[in-house]
C-alpha cells in the first residue's frame, strides 16, 4: 500500500505515544492537522493493510509475572521439519524464526511463570536430542521507537 | 521485576491487548463495559505506565510494509564492565528498536548484547551495524548478525484471564 504524507506523519507521530485524554484522537489530530474523523479512518485503513500490527496499550510481559524468554537451537537441515513442527506445536512457543547461523531455530517462549516455559524447554530437548540455549534478558536497554517513514 | 496488579488492571489489560478501540472516546469505550469511568482507566494505564507494566501507548509500526526489508539481530561479544554504558548508548540509535544483555552461551555463543537493527536494504543495515561498532570500539571483542529468512510462528502476546 502506497503512504503519502499524512500516513507518515500519522505513523511518526504516534510511534512515540497517545495521549491519556477524553478526546486523544482530536489531540493527535489537530497536532497533524486533520480532523479526528480523518485520523480515526486513516489509522483504520493502515491496520486492516498490516502497515501497522497494533495499536493501544504494548504490554511488558515480564512486569506481569509472566516468564518470556528467548532460547535456540542448532537444528540438523535433515532434522528441520520434524523439529519446526514439534516446537512449533508446544503452546508456549510464541514466536519461531528460521535465522541464517549455525544457531540456526530462534524461539521464545511465553508463559505463566519461569517453570512452565522451563518445562517446555526440557520437553523440546527430550524430544529433539537437541540442546536448548537459554538466553534469559538479564537487563532491557531503554530504546525510542522513532522509525522513519 | 513483578508488579502487582489488581483484579481491575488486570480486566483493562484483557479488554485492551487486542488494541484500543478506534472511537473518538476510546478510554471510556473500554470502561463502560467494565463499569468504570473513563478516567478510571487513564488513571490506571498512566500508572501501569509508570511503573513499566505498560511500555507505552501507540502504534507498532510492520517494518516490512514500510519498506524495511533487512532486519537484523546483530549481537554483539562486550566487555562486561561496560556493556551496560554501552547497551544504553546503542538502544538510543534511530534504528534500534530492541536492545538487551544476555548471558553468553561459551563456547557456540560468545554474544551478550543483542540489537535489533532496520534498514531499507542490506547496505544501509550495514552502515548501521558500522556505526555500532564504531560506538563499541574497543570493548567489543567481536559480533555477527543474524537475518531472519522465515517465520515458523507468530502469535501475540496473550495474558490468560
């Protein structure tokens, strides 16, 4: 989908937040310069055409006591398949990216607490012979999200 | 790290992580249902904010639709006395949108900083990991960086009821 300016400004300008207000829409707004009307359906359009994957309140889930952790694995290019297909079938398994490495199967998983996504680890290991790097985030650097588009 | 959280934020989480409501009143559309007032739960979102339950409010913006093609994990091998400087240093680049320490995995994992990177093509994304490394300079010892050539699975984040 082709952007003209107001949906870069739109996307620039609410990267950074939304305001906690009555009427936010109309703040934004009248910050770009368009009605709130037009604000509404324009950000309407660029989620239904996946030019943005989410709009609201990003929640951390490691503030919620929930356990989200990041792990790998060097998986055999005979071994891909079945191996894609059991990790990918565990519940907790929220994300699954193929990354060109000798660590080659990047993972997280996502759950109630640190035991059940440890759980799930050791199930992917039993069942795979493979071993799982574990790579917990031992700190979180503040970033802005100030993509230009 | 945990935040306690009250059986209230708990259903404006639930009523929220799908996204806001596109509506003129927003705050007030997710707190009718909940029988709360709108301001009720700017109050609460403000203070999940502060206390980092809630990172922020806004959109996520899909790199690829925006013509960001070369996204990389570029991790990073730092001297430990810094790489806390260093990890806050790089999380303020423009194209960084993660940035973390963790443990290395010695000896097929000698990385404990990870940075997401974004560019429009390979070449830009390799100016960024310059730049990178230019910032690092001597403490980092070594890096790669990793491109994604496919996704096996995406869901979203889910907090259970």
């Amino acid at each position: 989908m082709p952007l003209d300016d107001i949906d870069r400004l739109i996307i620039n300008t609410m990267q950074g937040g939304f305001p906690l207000s009555d009427r936010p829409f109309q703040v934004v707004a009248e910050r770009i310069g368009i009605s709130e009307k037009r604000l509404i359906t324009r950000l309407r359009h660029l989620l239904r055409d996946r030019v943005l994957t989410r709009f609201g309140p990003l929640f951390n889930a490691d503030r919620m006591g929930g356990a989200n952790i990041l792990a790998a694995m060097s998986v055999p290019k005979a071994d891909w398949e079945d191996v894609a297909t059991f990790v990918n079938s565990q519940p907790e398994i929220a994300h699954n990216y193929r990354r060109e490495h000798a660590i080659n199967m990047w993972f997280v998983g996502a759950g109630e607490s640190l035991e059940q996504v440890e759980a799930t680890f050791a199930r992917i290991e039993a069942a795979t012979g493979l071993e799982v790097l574990r790579f917990p985030k031992e700190r979180e650097y503040f970033v802005e999200l100030k993509l230009a588009v | 790290m945990n935040v306690p959280l009250d059986a209230i934020d708990r259903q404006i989480i639930l009523a929220t992580q799908g996204g806001l409501p596109l509506v003129p009143q927003p705050y007030r559309a997710v707190a009718t249902p909940l029988g709360l007032t709108a301001a009720e739960v700017m109050q609460r979102l403000a203070r999940m904010q502060e206390s980092g339950v809630v990172r922020r409010v806004g959109v996520v913006p899909n790199h690829y639709a925006l013509g960001y093609q070369a996204n990389g994990m570029t991790v990073w091998d730092v001297d430990d006395a810094v790489v806390d400087t260093l990890g806050e240093q790089i999380g303020h680049l423009s194209f960084v949108s993660h940035c973390y320490r963790r443990p290395r995995r010695l000896p097929a994992w000698p990385y404990n900083l990870f940075a997401m990177v974004h560019g429009r093509n390979l070449d830009e994304t390799a100016d960024y990991v310059a730049k990178i490394a230019d910032l690092l300079g001597p403490a980092c010892r070594g890096h790669d960086i990793l491109y994604s050539s496919g996704i096996l699975k995406k869901t979203g984040l889910r907090l259970g009821a």
